[in-house]
C-alpha cells in the first residue's frame, strides 16, 4: 500500500491504540462492507478492544448560578458546560451517556470523522436515547484538535448541554506553556422562556408586521452582511460565566508564557467577536485543524465554529471580551498573570480597541501543508450545487427550498471527489456545517480545511472533500433555530 491510497479506514486501522482488529465486521474497503444497501453505516469499533479513555455523561436537569440569578436548565453530570473529554489522536474513546432528562436525547461530535454509527443524529444514524436509558459511544479520534460535543435533538444545545472535546497531538508541534478552553454559548434558557418557546414565538411570527418583529430582535452587523440573529439573549457566557461573575483563568500564567486558547462558540443564534485586550493573537488552528499562523486583534466565530490562538502573555490582569456580534451584549472573562495582585477587575462590559482593530477573514486563512489535501484535477471534481433558502417572516429556513425531512439526499460514491458549491439565497447569515468530513474550503493550493462555515447573504463557497467516511451524513445551518425549522439534508453514500 502506497501513502496516497491510505483511507481513513487504514489510517484508523493503523492509528488506532490496537491493531488491524479494530475493525469489527468490516472485511472489503468498498462502502458495501461499511453499512447496509441504505447507506446507513454500521460499522463498529471491536467490542473486545479496550478504550484509552473512558467517561460517563449524565444529560440531566440541573440549577446554573447566572451572577446570582438561579436558573433551571439541564446539561452534562451537574456542569454547564460539561466537563471538556480529553484524549489524544488515535484513542479508543469510549462514552456512556445517561440521560436523566424527560426527554428523548443523542451526543454529535462535532467535527470529527468517526464511523457514522456513532455520529449521534437521531433517525438518521441511531435511534433517539430514550429518558433513563443510555447509549455506548465508542469511537477512534481520527485528528488533533479542539471539537466539541452536544445533542443532536430539538433545541437541547441551547440548554446547557454542550461539551468541549480536546484531541491532543501526541507529536504537537505547537510550543505552548499554559493553555485554556473558552466556550462561548448565548443564554437564555430559564430566565423567563425557553428555547423552545422562543422557537414556537419565531415560527408564529407568519404575517406580523415588520414593527411587531422589531419588537422581538432587529440584530444587525455589518459584518454578518446585516441580520445577525434572531433571538434576543439577556446573558452571554464564558465557561457558564455572565460578565458579572466572570472567570479569572486557572491557574494564572506568569507573564511573558505563551498561552494557548482553544475558543469554541457554543451558541446557538450569537456570532461573537473576540479579542483580548493588550494583545495581538496569533491564529494557530479552525475547527481543529492547522493553518499557516496569521496575527489578528479580532476574530468573528459563527455558531460551531472553533479557534485556537496563542498570545505571549504580558504582565497585566487583561480582559477577554467576546462582543454577541450586533446583539450590544458580551461575554467576559479575565487573564491576569501571577505578578499581579490588584483586585480590580477590568471592563468587560463594552467593546475593546482590538475589536475594531484587524480581523481575521476567510481569505487570511491558509492550511499548512500537513492540513491540505491533494486535491485532483478540476475535472475529477464533481460539483454539487445547493442553495440556502428560506426566510425570517416564514421561518421557513431550508435546502434548496426544502426543509429536513423533505430534503433531497446527495447522493456521493465511495472515493469521489465532490465539490458543493453552496450559494446562500436567503438574506441572513448561516454556519454551514457538514458532519464527518473535513472539507477544504476554496479550491485554491492549501486552502484551509473547515467543518463550518460562514456564509453571508448572496454569498457563494465552494466545500471540497473526497467521499472517505461512508455512511449519511447531516449537512446543516448551526443555527439552532434554523436546524430545528429545517435548514438541513444529507450527504449519503450510495453502494
Ligand atoms: Cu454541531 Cu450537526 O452539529
Ligand atoms: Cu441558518
């Protein structure tokens, strides 16, 4: 076997902690030994391997202190959000999830490809986790990087139930002495409402005059190319913390240390704009995986998205302020480094200098060479165009005019090379996610690898992947609010 005819499934076989008995029930390298004439995969990690990290999620009702005010909500074994999974590239992990909710619950893993059967969409590749029952996930982490995890079901992500997922590089070449994960989540569950009566409140808005909309949110920026949400949040948090409680990070860097961040937005309808103040960041990574390092004071995360950066910490106690993009809100927290002992705490209520400083674009964004596919001729690409489509006053949000259940699959062949070309006809923004896949955005050399995307209205982008993960596989908007009206379909695999 050559290098370049190393699937993933070898690079599974051969990266995993065990050896080529890692497969179960998969005896050929064509789709057919990977899932059933549906295209539903089923394969499995042998049964009999033992896990390199074992954890158990309880997805449960539970109080989260906002500043002082208690609200109910549910997340994962009593943490909002749940405790990050730590492990390292080529792990067997394996994830127990218990749910104690009164609800029917599932666990994404966003961003990585692992076996379909283990991609927890309920009703496309397992069957709904029923209130006190559990489900098993047992999955190889296929690459480094900062992920995350969270239900595939209604709106339970914009409870508390969402989790960082960090896969270490166990040849890491990024030389850090500290590093942190922040996740970013818009809050409102509690406080008055919920998710799902916000939901029902947009679907109802069929017919209301643009004043009554007004009324319920008109976030606009112009850097989202105008609508920037659709929901109105009183809270904003980092790591479960309003601005009024913030979190100091721990354990406090000395100054003049390279700090690592690994930045997730967690949200459900907020883009956030981050920066820290004093500081320049240096881009190391998206969506877990490598670019070509860029500098940059500020950067525009979408709903899924995830960035890691690095600083070198100066002596200070520094503000890190994620602006709820159009929304007049942010999220907060503090970096202060060992030396410092003062008690006052720095402003994290209004936007810094860095937020009008430089801020990252798409078009800055560079995979390394390690990252970047190969791709081949343009002829061998097959282009599969998809319109986003749908609207506020209809909330009618969808795929080519098609809501989920109603979609049109995409059909793709084992090997293939596929090309969507995705043109956003709908006059708001969307995080574009596809699950399973890592795809190069652009077709340009080294272009950076994305598993969500930001797409402004009237924008056009092309994802790039080769059909490598057989099984079906979601292709969604990660608002929310837009998934749960419909802005979803499949990539499935025919035989
Ligand atoms: Cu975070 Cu279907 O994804
Ligand atoms: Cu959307």
């Amino acid at each position: 076997m050559n290098l370049e005819s190393i699937s993933r499934r070898d690079f599974v076989v051969f990266g995993g902690a065990a050896s080529l008995a890692l497969i179960a029930g998969c005896t050929s390298d064509s789709p057919g030994g990977a899932g059933s004439a549906d295209g539903s995969a089923s394969d499995t990690v042998d049964p009999s391997l033992r896990a390199d990290v074992v954890a158990t999620y309880r997805a449960e009702p539970l109080e989260l202190d906002l500043a002082g005010r208690i609200v109910r909500t549910a997340g994962y074994s009593a943490m909002v959000p749940g405790d990050a999974l730590r492990a390292t590239a080529g792990d067997l992990v394996e994830v127990t999830v218990v749910n104690a909710l009164d609800e029917a619950t599932s666990i994404h893993w966003h961003g990585l490809a692992i076996f379909n059967s283990m991609d927890g969409v309920p009703g496309l590749t397992q069957g709904d986790i029923e209130p006190d029952a559990s489900f098993t996930y047992r999955f190889v982490v296929p690459d480094a990087g900062t992920y995350w995890f969270h239900p595939h079901h209604g709106l339970q992500l914009d409870r508390g139930l969402m989790a960082p997922l960090i896969v270490e590089d166990p040849a890491e070449p990024l030389a850090a002495d500290v590093e942190y994960t922040l996740t970013l989540d818009d809050w409102l569950d509690g406080t008055g409402t919920t998710p799902d009566a916000e939901f029902a409140a947009l679907r109802h808005m069929g017919g209301m005059s643009m004043d009554d909309m007004g009324a319920m949110t008109m976030a606009s920026s112009p850097l989202l190319g105008g609508d920037a949400g659709d929901v109105q949040y009183p809270y904003h948090l980092i790591n479960g913390h309003p601005i009024d409680d913030p979190l100091t990070l721990l354990p406090a860097p000395r100054a003049g240390q390279r700090v690592r961040l690994r930045i997730i937005n967690a949200g459900a309808d907020t883009a956030y704009r981050f920066a820290i103040g004093g500081h320049r960041m240096t881009v190391t990574h998206t969506d877990g995986f490598p670019i070509e390092p860029v500098v940059a004071d500020a950067i525009l995360i979408g709903m899924g998205e995830r960035y890691d950066v690095t600083i070198d910490i100066q002596s200070g106690a520094w503000p890190i302020v994620a602006l709820a993009e159009g929304k007049d809100l942010t999220a907060g927290a503090i970096i202060r480094t060992a030396d410092v002992i003062t008690s006052a705490l720095p402003e994290l209520g209004r936007p810094l200098a860095e937020h009008s400083g430089v801020w990252l674009r798409y078009s800055d964004l560079r995979a390394t060479e390690a990252a970047s596919l190969e791709l081949p001729a343009s002829s061998e690409i097959r282009e599969v165009p998809l319109r986003l489509t749908g609207g506020m006053m209809r909330y009618d949000w969808g795929i080519d005019g098609r809501s989920y259940g109603e979609h049109e699959p995409i059909e793709v062949a084992q090997g293939e090379w596929i090309r969507l070309a995705i043109r956003n006809d709908s006059k708001m923004w969307h995080p574009v996610h596809l699950h399973g896949h890592t795809p190069q955005l652009s077709s340009q050399r080294f272009g950076v690898r994305k598993d969500t995307v930001n797409m402004l209205p009237g924008q056009s982008v092309d994802l790039i992947f080769q059909a490598d993960n057989p099984g079906s596989w979601m292709l969604h908007c990660h608002n929310a609010y837009h998934l749960e009206s419909g802005m979803a379909t499949v990539v499935t695999y025919t035989a």
